[in-house]
C-alpha cells in the first residue's frame, strides 16, 4: 500500500489531477490522467503480463481512473481514501488465486468498475 498506493496516488491524484482541473471537467482530467496512468503502467506488459490483456487493462484503468477521481473530488481533494483503495485493489489482484494473464486482467477490470 505503501508504494502503489500513496506513492503513485500522490503524485496522480494529490498533485496531478488538482492541477488538470483548473478549468477543465472531471471527466476530461479523467481521460489525461488516464493516458499517463495506461503509460505509467505500460512495462509490465514486458515482463509480467501478455499483450493479449492490454485492451481489458486498459479499460479497468478508465474505470479505476472514473472511480478515483470521483473519490478524490467527494472527499475535498484526500488522496487517503484513494491510496488505501488503490493499494487494497494491487493486494487483491496479486494474491495466487487470482492467477495472472486474461484471468488477472479480468478480476482487474470488474473491481475496477464495482467501485462506480
């Protein structure tokens, strides 16, 4: 929870994403944010994940991106709750039963869009 969690929440939502929505609508700092997230997680394509799962990986992150700075905004710009989510999320999808390729992808992309 320490490392994807608040590290990458930090940064996403604590300083990112205050800064994208001077003037602009959740939804489109949404889809920014985003992209860099889709790239930020992109070299785990190349040692822990198959190509096959991209377009599932893909859309669970629009989905946790959606999700996110929802609970971002509900919560006056606390990137606690997110961080804590997030980090739970990474705990979740890594446990053994959850398996890896397609399978992780999936359980990804359906805890993802549950939060909504």
């Amino acid at each position: 929870m320490l490392t994807s969690g608040i590290g990458e929440e930090t940064g996403w939502r604590g300083y990112a994403l205050p800064r994208l929505q001077q003037g602009r609508s959740p939804l489109s700092d949404t889809v920014v944010l985003w992209i860099f997230w889709g790239l930020w997680h992109l070299p785990l394509f190349f040692y822990t994940h198959e190509l096959s799962v991209l377009p599932m990986f893909l859309v669970g992150r629009f989905a946790g991106a959606v999700v996110f700075t929802w609970l971002t905004n509900s919560t006056g710009g606390t990137i606690l709750i997110v961080a804590v989510w997030h980090g739970l999320f990474n705990f979740t999808i890594a446990c053994e039963t959850c398996g890896s390729g397609v399978g992780a992808a999936a359980v990804s992309m359906m805890v993802d869009s549950s939060g909504r």
